[in-house]
C-alpha cells in the first residue's frame, strides 16, 4: 500500500523532506499546504501532488496517511489540534513553538490519543552524534561548551521575538537538544542576552543578538551555550564540546573528534557525520507509519517538550534577570 503523505508549509524544510519522500518506495506527496494557493500549487506541481491554501479543506479533501509540519515557530498550536483530531500522525519540524503554552496543550492531547508523532531534531540520527551518545553514558562529564553562530536570517517572522521566539528557541534548541541526548536532563539555566547591532541594521528586528545560557545537569555537569545572530554571512559555526579525564570530544556538524586519551577503538580519530541524518529521520518516521514500532524514533513530541522547555526557561531567566528552574 502507498503511503498518502500531506506537507504544510512551502519553504526550504518543506522541500527537503518532499524530496526525500518522493524518492521512498511506496510513500507519495499528495498534498501542500500554503499560505497562499499560489505558493501551495507552485510546490505541489513539482511532486504531481494538490494545492490548498486550507488546511481543514485539505483534511477533508485528501485520504492521509500522515502530515508534515514545516511552518514557523508561531504558527503552531492549530494544526497540530487539528491532526489530533482526525488521528492523523505527523512529523513536525522544531521549535515546536515560541513558548510552553501550545506545546503543553498539544502534549496532552497526544498522549491521550498516543499518537504517532516525531519532531524534527535530525542531529540525532548523526552517525557522529550517535558515536558520542554511547561514548558519554562511558565517560564523567564534567562540563559542555555548545556554540551556534552565525548570521540573521532575512525572513521577517524570524527577526521579530513574539514569530519565533529568538535565537536560542529557535535555532540553538539543535544544540540543547544534543546536549540532553548526549549527557541528560538539565535542571536550571541561567541567560543573559542582548541586542548589539541587528536592531540598528534592520527595521522590526526584537530578537536579542547575543546570548549566553549557563545550565545545570541532572548529573551534576555543567554546561554554557552561547549563540549570535550578528556575524557576516558565511562565518560562525555550531559545536557542542564535552570535557571529560579523558579529554575533549569535540563535535560539529560535519564530524566528531574523539581524544586521543579515549578507551574507545576510534580515539584520537574523526569520524565523519555519516548518512544524512533527514534520511534516516524520515526513513524512521515511515517505518513506525507502517509497522507501528516506533523505537527508531528518536525525538518525539514528549520528548521535543523537554528540549523546548529548557529553550524557554532560558528566555525567561533573560527576561527576569534570574536563574529559571527548569520543570521536570
């Protein structure tokens, strides 16, 4: 049986995961949901799939198997309702909103229906990533330094606080996420942040560009994240570094660095980030659609909850200048 697949949301996530879709045996796009019918019907004609500018027309129009959820941060809480209600799975792209309100709602609903859902932090399904998971259920954190920096996107929504929530919830939540996969739960973050320059360069721009979180794990590790949104095109990076007696594991998006200190059969060596990391995320998610395990799936909603609190909590310490708690 083919799978009936619907996306909402026309940019580049959207293609990204309907180019990977279209190349899978038995899963076809049927559908795209815009903002406007002309965006939908321009995406949609690539994949021989409809257009809606309607989400409930769309439900009500198509047979789905499951939705993709690819909009910006403040558009959520509906959609999902939506899904839920017509018990229809999705996998939706992080952040999961701009604060705690729609995710804890959806939450709810999700785990009274449990429903099929993934959330898309596809760093875990890394080779790289995975690598360091194991190594650090092996090794005594001591502390973490997590890095993403880089320029500001051009898209208006994403330079405004209350469309997507800033910097750290909306991009650097890859690195909290990464963090928690690899060494635990945190516990309390304390933020300082602000706005340096994007403000006086670009008009309606809210969001802080520069920040500092300092966090506390469960097991007793620390961590400091730190982001910026005010460097050239083209410089920066994201990083995530665990200090450890053994020394440095040092990963970035393209590769993992192991010390040489290590008692792991690849120390001192790289190891490459491996198969890209949507495939297998996506090869996931259809998995579980068709067979109904759902143990390749390594972020869903509940667990993209907790990622997304500690985001959240972050933008509160900012705003209230003191260490946040973060719930459990």
């Amino acid at each position: 049986m083919t799978l009936q697949i619907g996306i909402i949301g026309t940019g580049w996530f959207s293609k990204v995961h309907a180019d990977i879709l279209t190349r899978m045996e038995g899963v076809r796009v049927t559908s795209v949901c815009g903002t406007t019918l002309e965006k939908a019907e321009a995406m949609a004609s690539v994949y021989d799939a409809t257009g809606y500018d309607n989400l409930e027309h769309m439900l009500e129009g198509e047979k789905l198997d499951a939705v993709y959820i690819c909009v910006p941060p403040m558009s959520h809480g509906f959609i999902e309702s939506e899904l839920i209600k017509r018990g229809i799975p999705f996998l939706v792209e992080k952040p999961l909103s701009t604060g705690m309100d729609v995710p804890s709602r959806i939450l709810e609903h999700v785990q009274q229906s449990s429903l099929l859902t993934s959330v898309g932090y596809h760093f875990r399904y890394q080779g790289a990533a995975q690598v360091m998971k194991q190594a650090m259920q092996e090794q005594k954190v001591g502390m973490a330094l997590g890095r993403w920096m880089g320029g500001m996107p051009g898209v208006g929504w994403w330079r405004r606080q209350d469309g997507s929530g800033g910097q750290f919830v909306e991009q650097t939540t890859h690195i909290v996420d990464l963090l928690r996969f690899c060494a635990g739960e945190v516990t309390e973050v304390y933020a300082v942040a602000a706005q340096r320059s994007m403000h006086e360069k670009h008009e309606h721009v809210t969001v802080d560009d520069v920040a500092n979180v300092t966090l506390k794990l469960k097991s007793g590790a620390i961590a400091s994240i730190a982001n910026t949104c005010l460097l050239p095109d083209g410089e920066g990076g994201a990083g995530l570094q665990f200090y450890t007696d053994a020394g440095v594991w040092d990963w970035t998006p393209d590769r993992l660095l192991l010390p040489s200190a290590a008692s792991h059969p690849m120390a001192g060596l790289e190891v490459s980030a491996g198969q890209n990391p949507y495939e297998r995320e996506n090869e996931a998610f259809i998995h579980a659609l068709r067979t109904g395990d759902r143990s390749r799936i390594l972020s869903d909603y509940a667990d993209a909850c907790r990622t997304q609190a500690i985001t959240v909590a972050a933008q509160e310490s900012v705003n209230s200048g003191l260490p946040v708690k973060v719930k459990a």
